[in-house]
C-alpha cells in the first residue's frame, strides 16, 4: 500500500493572513496619519481667523469707546465710521450714529452702533478648475 501525500490548502495560509493583516494595519496607519493631519491643519487656520477676528473686534471696540469719549475724527452727518483689517479680503466694518441730543434719556447712551459687519473685499469670480493633471 502506497500513501499519497495530501497537499492541503492550508500549507501558508497563516503566513498569508499576517501578511494581509500587516498590510491593512499599515494601511489604517497611513489614514490615521493623514486624517490627523489634516485637522490640525485645519484647527491652526482655525485658531488664527478667531484670533484675528477677535483682534479687531478689541480694536472695534476701542473704537466705540473712543467716539463714546468724544472722537470725532472720521464724523459723517452724525455718523462716525471705520474700517479695520481682519485679513487680506475680509475687514469689520463699523458705523456708529452719534447722538448729540441733551435730554436727560440719552446722556448714558451718546452713540448707537449702526453696523457691525465683517465683509468680503475679494474678487466674486471663483477658480472652479480642479488641480488634476491631464
């Protein structure tokens, strides 16, 4: 009586199955490293467009203070303005109606603030081409 051997399929399949394993553990490590990334990217960006924001938003509000005192540089028919620069296209646009009335009422109140208003001093025209090669 002569024994076959018998082959099964079985012979590397554990070698096979850490190799998969190894590739998809790296692979899950690739993302991870790209994801965490690109939030810190964008928590930075983030963190410096409110650091600015509230920049000028201390600068507007010195401002306020200062017509509230009695600044009149920059007076309108009543109306006190200014610009002040958060980034390179955005600025907060403030306006300020000065009231120089007497009357007992609006001795605590000299100003009302007219507008408050970030706006966007950028070109509307939008690049909608995607940086793909061709």
């Amino acid at each position: 009586m002569e024994k076959t051997r018998k082959r099964g399929a079985n012979v590397g399949s554990a070698s096979i199955l850490l190799i998969f394993t190894v590739l998809s553990l790296i692979s899950f490590a690739t993302l991870t490293l790209v994801n965490s990334k690109a939030d810190y990217n964008l928590s930075t960006n983030l963190a410096n467009r409110q650091s600015a924001y509230y920049k000028a938003c201390h600068s507007g509000q010195a401002f306020v203070a200062a017509v509230n005192s009695g600044y009149k540089d920059e007076e309108h028919q009543n109306i006190a303005q200014k610009s002040i620069p958060i980034t390179d296209n955005q600025t907060l646009d403030i306006s300020i109606a000065v009231n120089n009335s007497n009357n007992s009422e609006n001795l605590i109140k000299k100003y009302t603030i007219t507008q408050w208003q970030i706006v966007n001093n950028a070109d509307e025209e939008y690049d909608y081409s995607l940086p793909v090669f061709k």
